[in-house]
C-alpha cells in the first residue's frame, strides 16, 4: 500500500524553531540514599500544558504540548538545556498524531486517535519530524485496514511494533511488526485462543528484534515474548492469573505487571530457547500498585505508583530498589513514560494548584554516603597452547569478580569476527564458555567484557592468539 505523509501548512517548517519558550527550572532534594534533580521542561509561547512521552540516548526528548492556539503540537526538548529545539508534524488534521517511543536516530512511532475506539491510525515519524502512515497487515479491506493501526515501539534499526485490525468478519487485534514505514504489517499471531475474541498487540522491541505485549488466552491477558516466529506465554507470579508486558531492553530484561505487582522478567537473548524468569518488584511504601512502563539496558526500570488515598508518583526502581521520584512542589502528581541508558527519566505532573500538566525530567545519583557501583573485574585465560593449527580449538576460562550488582551480561570477542554472549546470574567462572574453533589463518586479539546490571563494564586483558 502506498504511504500517505500529510503535513500540516500551519507548521511549515517540520523543525521549527520556537523562540521565546519558557527557560526550564530544576529542583534538587534528596531521597534515602539517592540526589533527584527534578527539572519542569516548560511549556510553548503563549501554551499552557505540557508533556514529556519519550526521550533517546542523545538526550533528544519528545512530547506534547498547547500552542497559544490551544491546538497540540509536538515538540522536541534538548535534554541537557531543557530548550524547545523544534516540533514535529501531526498526521491527521482531524485528530492529533502522538509519539509513543523514539529511537537514537531520531525515528520515532505513535498513534492518532481519530475516533475513540473506533478510527485510529498508526504513524512513523523520520527524523526530521515528516510524519507517515503505517500500513496494515496484507489482504485487509482497504477502507478498513489503514484506520485500525497502532503504532507503539520502535528499536534502533528502524523496526517498529504494534497492532493491526482484521476486517469482517471477525475484526480481530493482531500484535504486528513493521520492518520499515513501507511494509505490510507482519502478524505476529496469537497466544491461544480468546474466550470473547482473539487479541494480542505489541508494545516493546528491542535490538534483536524480541517483541513484548499481551495476549488474551482464554478469559485471561497475558504478557507475551516474541521471538524467531515464537510467540512465549511469560506467564505469571504464583497466586496471580492476569500479566502484562510493557517494554525490553537489549539485556534480555522485560517489564511489566501481573495483576496490580510490578514485576520483571530474564531471559538470555543469546539462548533461543531461554524460558523467562519472573520476579516481583517492590511497591513502595503508601501505594497499594504500581505500573513499569519502561527499561534501560543497565536495568533501571520507570512507571509510577498509585493508591486510593495518593496521587500517582512516578517511580524508579534501580538494583530492584524502588525509588519515589515525587512531584513538583505544589503539584500533586507525576508519571515516568521514558528513560534512556544514561538514567534519564521524562514523564508529566503537575507543578501548581491550577492542575495543568507540565513535561518533567528526573536525574538520580547517590549521595556521598550511598554505596558506589563497582565495576567488575573480568579475566579470560587460555588452558591450551595459543599457537594453534587452522579448525583447531583454543580452550579458555572465563570468569570474573563484582561484589554488586548482578546479573551481569557478558561478551567475549574471540578476534575473528565471532562473539559469544550470554548472560550470568553470580560472580564467578562462566561455564558456558569453554573454547572456539578458528577457521582461518592469522594473528587474533580475544578479549572478555563483563557488564552489571548498572552498566558498569570491565574487560579482560587481551589474549594472543596465533592460528597457523
């Protein structure tokens, strides 16, 4: 299907520069062992609300905010000035196109909601802020199909994730993934059967293209790993029935709920046939729930709180601590949607008593008296002669040390274009790697890197090997 870009004459230029924008003002204060600067990103000329839904690892944050108009726009902020540096174009002149996720070229994906529940349209946006159409899923009626598509995750090549109706008539909810803005919507089917209807939808990729989302299973919803054609029931803590999937990093960590508990599951994204771990992450004190909505691949993980009696507070959990972010002095709550692999978190909340949303962004460091991240001290030694024959073998061992932190990631390049990674739950040798066959000759540099849950990387002296 051909793709439809519409741009909007009022915008003009997609990247336009907004002059005059209210300066950003930041807060610090302290929480149990942990610094939280909190920073408000403002709102446009003449605007009144604001909201922050999405931030990359270049710091480039993206949004929604009023216009003196009261139309929305959506605008970029600079994470490191807190500056409006453009917007980027809507979609549908009838509705407003929002971006749920961005990538670190800038492409980012989202939904525009034309009619509640019933017109809804997926939508790419390039890096220049050009937003198009996605397509749905091939041999779907072509009035039908293109407005019953949701647009939820995008990775770093460009793969993006979400949902595409099917048309009479059953009018089923396919989890679906697009390889560009160009391609048929790919089906990525169902968990089982759905007692009322057949549903699934996707919400996180990562870099190897491993998908999450949810699936209706009879009565039942329940969070879903994709992965080469398999679709991987993630199941759900002991005593509870319901799960939901919202997002995955690159270290094999999934997030999302089961019932009203925040969890987290592990899997080895270098093992295909790794079944995923669950565990619970901990409430925080006053709040009776609580929502992970994003991860970063040292594990941090964003969402936010809620009790009958509180205001939602945007949370952290950070080494499986849970961390109260808090709200602007004078609002009454927040929520985190977003956080980069630099621990940068934007969400909304609001910052006065006339209850309008403002974009947020939290920072968190330890204080002087919090313990400091170690980094581990990784070693790769060789057991057999490192002058070897072409196809023969070179035995080695690996392991390494880290007092804090785990699990750890690791990766050992053997110099010949080949990596083995995987991933360890304690310190120590790594059992898994044992040895690798050269296959040509030449003068190969092996070297071990080991990775903590806080991102904290050590790496081995390299090791000589000579393949003659």
């Amino acid at each position: 299907m051909r793709n439809v870009r519409v741009t909007l004459a009022s915008i003009g230029c997609v990247l336009l520069l907004i002059a005059g924008t209210d300066a950003a003002n930041s807060i610090t204060f302290v929480v149990g062992t942990w610094q939280i600067t909190l920073t408000d990103l403002g709102v446009l000329p003449g605007g009144t609300a604001s909201r922050a839904l999405a931030i990359n690892n270049t710091g480039r944050i993206v949004g929604l905010a009023t216009d003196s108009t009261f139309a929305l726009q959506r605008p970029f902020w600079d994470a490191s000035t807190g500056a409006v540096t453009g917007v980027a174009e809507n979609f549908d002149p009838a509705s407003t196109a929002v971006p749920e996720q961005i990538n670190d070229t800038g492409q980012m994906v989202g939904t525009e909601v034309i009619r509640e529940g019933t017109i809804y349209r997926g939508v790419f946006w390039n890096p220049q802020g050009q937003a198009f159409g996605l397509p749905p899923m091939p041999g779907i009626d072509p009035l039908y199909g293109p407005v019953h598509v949701a647009g939820h995750g995008i990775n770093n090549a460009g793969q993006m994730v979400g949902s595409s109706k099917e048309s009479a008539p059953n009018f089923f909810t396919h989890a679906v993934l697009w390889q560009n803005k160009d391609t048929p919507a790919q089906d990525l089917g169902f968990l089982g059967t759905g007692a009322f209807t057949n549903y699934s939808e996707a919400y996180g990729i990562n870099d190897f293209t491993h998908i999450v989302g949810n699936s209706a299973v009879g009565t039942l919803t329940r969070g879903f790993l994709w992965r080469a054609g398999q679709m991987i029931d993630l199941g759900a803590l002991s005593g509870q029935v319901v799960s939901e999937a919202a997002a995955v990093n690159d270290s094999g960590l999934i997030v999302g709920k089961s019932n009203l508990y925040p969890v987290t599951w592990r899997y080895d994204v270098a093992t295909a046939g790794s079944t995923p771990l669950i565990q619970q992450l901990p409430i925080p004190a006053g709040f009776s729930s609580a929502q992970p909505v994003a991860v970063n691949d040292a594990g941090d993980v964003a969402g936010h709180a809620g009790s009958p009696s509180i205001d939602s507070h945007a949370i952290l959990w950070r080494n499986r601590q849970a961390i109260d972010l808090g709200v602007w002095p004078g609002g009454h709550y927040s929520v985190a949607k977003s956080i980069n692999n630099f621990g940068q978190i934007v969400g909304t909340g609001t910052v006065a008593g006339d209850n309008l949303d403002h974009a947020l962004m939290w920072t968190v460091a330890p204080t002087s008296g919090a313990p400091v991240n170690q980094t581990p001290s990784a070693s790769l030694a060789a057991t057999s002669a490192t002058s070897i024959r072409v196809f023969r073998s070179l035995s080695v061992r690996a392991g390494f040390t880290d007092p804090d932190n785990g699990p750890w990631n690791y990766t050992l390049e053997w110099g010949d274009g080949t990596v083995t990674a995987g991933n360890v739950a304690t310190a120590g040798a790594i059992p898994e790697v044992t040895s690798h066959a050269y296959t040509r000759v030449g003068t190969f540099s092996a070297r071990l890197a080991v990775t903590d849950s806080r991102g904290a990387t050590g790496r081995s002296k390299a090791l000589t090997v000579r393949v003659r």
